[in-house]
C-alpha cells in the first residue's frame, strides 16, 4: 500500500455514477449539501495518531513512526453515512499555516480550506480501498457493514510550506454500486 502508484486508479474503473463526486474540484461538503440538505457532521476523532503508511510520503515525514494531526469525520444525510473524511497534517502545520485546524469542530473542514485564497490545492488521486486499507476499516467502525470495496480520493491541501493530506471514502448511500 505504500508504492506511490496506489492512489493512481484510473477514474474509468469506477462507477459512472460515482464520477462527480470524486471529480468534485470545489468544496466535496459543498456539493454533498445540494443533493442531501440534511447534510451534517459528526466528528469521530481529532488528535495524535500515526498516519497512514502510504500517507508518509505525501506528508513528507521521514519515519513511520511519526504522529500527525489526524482528524476524522462522517458526512451524515440525517443518520445515513455518505462519506467517511480522514485529514493528517504534520504537526508544524498546527503551528502554521493549518493552525485553525484544531479548532474546526463540527464545522466542515472544506468550509475553512476553501474559504482561504492562499491555500491551494494538488491533483485529485483515486483509489480502489478494501478492508485491508486502515481507512476501510475505521470507515467500517463508524458506519457499520461495508461493501468489500469503496472508492476513495485524496488531494493535498498546501498553505506555504504547510501540507494537509484530505481523504474521502465514499459510502454505499452516495452510489449503492460502489463495489
């Protein structure tokens, strides 16, 4: 799970009906609350954690056992589980350019990323995530039974020198042929 290509699936292997969610170029939240206007956020964990071992490299920390702010939420339509969100940033971005991270609460990150012109955003990656990904499972913890496969993207959000690595899980409420 850590080569570099595994975040480079090809979009045409994924459903078409899942295409412009993970093709979303503005706030995913934004366009989520057109379609579900029940759309809320429940906050799962915020804190220090290790991340992800294929999220060393886009966060740039050396060693895997580093700990990064990691925060993690469900995008809800009332109590329906649409997309579980998982963000790490290392922890001198707190002190910089992602400080206002810690205190987002419930609110959207997207909301706060987007609302900064200095804050720019990488390409999209997309990847086909199964329950021997870490973010399957923890999805699979805050939402229940899963299909075997969920489609999931990520993208690097950058204020100056800072990263915060963004990833999004796509649940079988926002297209029920995930799999």
């Amino acid at each position: 799970m850590s080569r570099p290509h595994f975040w480079r699936h090809p979009l045409c292997l994924a459903p078409r009906a899942l295409h412009p969610w993970l093709t979303e170029a503005g706030s995913l939240t934004a366009r989520l609350k057109k379609s579900f206007p029940a759309l809320r956020v429940r906050v799962l964990r915020q804190g220090w954690q290790r991340p992800v071992r294929d999220e060393l490299c886009e966060l740039r920390l050396q060693r895997p056992e580093a700990f990064a702010a990691v925060r993690e939420v469900l995008l809800l339509d009332g109590d329906v589980p649409l997309v579980f969100a998982h963000s790490a940033t290392p922890r001198q971005a707190l002190r910089g350019g992602f400080h206002l991270l810690e205190r987002t609460g419930s609110r959207p990150l997207g909301a706060l990323l987007f609302a900064d012109p200095t804050i720019t955003r990488s390409p999209l990656a997309w990847c086909r995530v199964d329950r021997r990904h870490p973010l399957w499972r923890r999805a699979k913890l805050a939402a229940g039974p899963l299909p075997p496969r969920l489609w999931a993207r990520r993208s690097v959000f950058f204020s100056g020198r800072d990263r915060l690595l963004v990833t999004e899980v796509f649940l079988p409420a926002t297209n029920p042929k995930t799999v």
